[in-house]
C-alpha cells in the first residue's frame, strides 16, 4: 500500500469561509466538551478517601463508565439532534475529534506525552472528512460535504491511479488548504545501496559540507526577521485582550512565522533534491537533535531545523531511489579520513584538520564528512571509489 499527502491551497468564496469557520467552531466545541468529560471522570476519582477538598469537589456516580471513545460517539449522536450548533456539521467529521481526542490520551498513557489541552478559536486549525463515496475532486475544485464546490489551485497534478482516501481542511495565517491523502495498491521497495556514496556533514558554520568538497552557506532564516518580529511582539504586550487591534497583530505575526517557516522548508526542499543529483547513497550523522536544542547554540541550530532537513532528505532519497542511512556520529572530527589514525579533540575554533601521521591538511568539516561516508560504506559492504582525499590514496 502506496499512500501520498498533496497539499493544495484553497479559494473559498466568503460564503465557504464562514462555513468552514463554523466547522472549526462546532469541533472545538466538541473537544472541550469532551475533554470535559474525561478530566471530570478522572478527577472524581483521585479524591482523598478521609476528606474533601475546600476548593472543588467532583461529584460523580461511583458506576459511571468511563467516557469512552464509544460513548462519547453516542452520546454526540443525541446531541445534534437538539443542538443547532452541531446539526448542520457532519457527523463524520466529528467523530473525528473525538478520535483524535482518544488517540491523544493513549499516546498520554503510552509515550508519556502531556496532557489533552482545551482549544481556544485560534488553536483548532482543522478537521478532516475521512472518506468519500466517489471521486470529489472536478477539475480545478473539490466538492466537500456541507461546504460544496471549493477551487483550489492545483500547484501539481493529481496522481492517477490514485484513489482518495481523506481530505483535511487547514486554516493558516495565509489562506485555506487541504491535505488530500491518496492510496494505491502498490508496494515500492526500499532503495538498495549503489551508485556514488556521498556523506554529509552538518554544522554552524556551513549548513552542511559534503564529501564532494562542497561547502553549503547557512541561511539565517531567524535573523533577516527578528528585529521585525521583536517589533511586532512588542507591541502586541501593549494591546488589550480580546481586542480588533489585538486580533490584527496576531495575524501579522502569524503571517511572518509563516514566511519564515516556509522559507525554510523551500530551502530544505530544493537542497534535497541537489544533493540527490548524481548520487546512489547519502549517509549523515545518527545525532539526538532534542539535545542540540538545548545547548549554548541552541537558537541556531533551531533555526537551521536540521532534524526537519534530515526528514526531507530521507523522503526525498526515497522519492528518487537513492539509499539514505545514518551513521554513528562519535569522534567524526577526530578520526583522519585518510589513514585513520585518531588525532585527538578539536576546539571549535580550530577549523583545519591536520593529521600528524600521514600530513593530511584540510576543512575540518570536509574532513568529517570523508569519514561519515568511509562509515557509511563500511557498513552497506561496499567500497569507496573515488579518490576521496586528492593525493593519491582512496578511502575504505
């Protein structure tokens, strides 16, 4: 089973935004309603045995159920029959929420996730329509349930023998868009190892050096807009709570996360597929990007996403059949990628990598990046056929 998400921007009519907006609306109201329910149930039952709380005490049947994904499900069916807010919304896109609401709790229970929030109008960005009797997509429009014809511009074709499976609606500060997920019956293989072997190494002072001795500039995508984006958040403080004027300066900056997220993303997009030019296998470094969010340079390596271009260039290697693995990342900087000998610790100010063994000087990012490839090749039981270090010795 082949399953791909399109993403497509949406033209509503003013009409369909406030039905859509509706749509948001009534599946918020439905998850707090929910997660109501659940907080209530679990709180009833965490009372201290010889003595009641001053502030608040939950008083619920000692035999009530849990509210259970199936008796919540009933229960909305009850109430959109005399609810006005919920009978012109469909039941299925409902059901949803609270699916997704029961999810979130076993992955609380499971992973050890937070706690459910509730949603205010700005934290509910979509719902979905999880299934469609024939084909609702007509040309440049897709016809959705209780929201009808809806243009969309088709920023690429839709994948024939395809069929559609669900359709999420997103609100976000730019517009509407709707992820449509398409299945086929069809299994692709993984991407064996061949080809040329390339290793990547990623840091601050490039965005990453290749094995090819190509050295990728880091675009500060935070910089160009933070004094903006300061700017903005400052007068924001100032604005009174629930105000138009309030409102307006969210979506301001609402709108340049957006740009900046987007950029971002571009960039990881289009350097992906570079890098997949010409190449049979990528390997990188096996690194814990949680922790790197949290060291001295952490704003920077935030802004560089580099766990988000790791993601992209593992999608992309699969799109064009190019074997993507990760590498142990240990003494990479320390190892000389033509002898192998240990060299010692580096500062990281000290940006020259010189072997006392075998003379060999270069980058010390490009150095790196050699051994992340001799690695990587080590271990999908190949070897290396270029001549890595330009004097005449090859890498194993």
């Amino acid at each position: 089973m082949l399953t791909c998400n399109y993403q497509y921007k949406l033209k509503p009519t003013k009409r369909q935004i406030v039905e859509i907006e509706n749509y948001l609306n009534a599946c918020r109201k439905v998850w707090n309603y929910a997660l109501t329910q659940r907080k209530d149930w679990s709180n009833s039952r965490k009372s201290d045995l010889n003595k009641c709380s001053l502030l608040k005490e939950y008083i619920i049947p000692a035999d009530a159920s849990y509210p259970s994904y199936k008796l919540q499900s009933a229960s909305l069916t009850e109430a959109r029959k005399f609810c006005p807010d919920l009978k012109g919304i469909n039941a299925q896109v409902l059901q949803q929420v609270l699916r997704q609401l029961d999810r979130a709790f076993t992955e609380m229970k499971s992973l050890n996730k937070g706690f459910p929030r509730f949603k205010n109008k700005y934290r509910m960005r979509s719902f979905v329509f999880p299934q469609f009797k024939t084909n609702p997509i007509v040309n440049n429009s897709i016809k959705l349930p209780g929201l009808g014809l809806i243009k969309m511009k088709l920023s690429r074709p839709i994948p024939e023998a395809f069929t559609l499976k669900q359709a999420r609606v997103i609100r976000k500060a730019s517009g509407y868009f709707i992820n449509l997920c398409f299945q086929a019956l069809v299994n692709v293989p993984s991407p064996f190892p061949h080809g040329n072997p390339l290793g990547i190494d990623i840091g601050l002072d490039y965005f990453a050096v290749t094995s090819s001795n190509e050295l990728i500039k880091r675009p500060r995508f935070f910089n160009k807009l933070h004094s903006k984006l300061r700017l903005l958040q400052r007068r924001l403080k100032n604005k009174h709570q629930r105000s138009n004027n309030r409102h307006k300066l969210n979506r301001k900056i609402a709108r340049l996360h957006q740009t900046l997220s987007d950029t971002r993303k571009d960039f990881h997009y289009k350097l992906a597929h570079r890098l997949c030019d010409g190449n049979g296998m990528i390997f990188v470094e096996d690194i814990d990007f949680k922790a790197w969010g949290r060291n001295m340079f952490c704003k920077q390596n935030l802004d560089a996403s580099f766990g988000q271009f790791f993601e992209i260039l593992s999608h992309v290697c699969w799109k064009r059949d190019v074997y993507f693995a990760k590498v142990d990342k240990n003494y990479t900087s320390q190892i000389c990628p033509n002898c192998g000998v240990h060299t010692g610790k580096k500062e990281l100010s000290e940006r020259i990598h010189t072997c006392p063994e075998c003379g060999f000087i270069c980058n010390r990012d490009f150095a790196a990046s050699l051994v992340i490839r001799n690695r990587g090749v080590s271990a999908v039981g190949q070897s290396v056929l270029e001549n890595a270090c330009g004097d005449g010795r090859y890498g194993v």
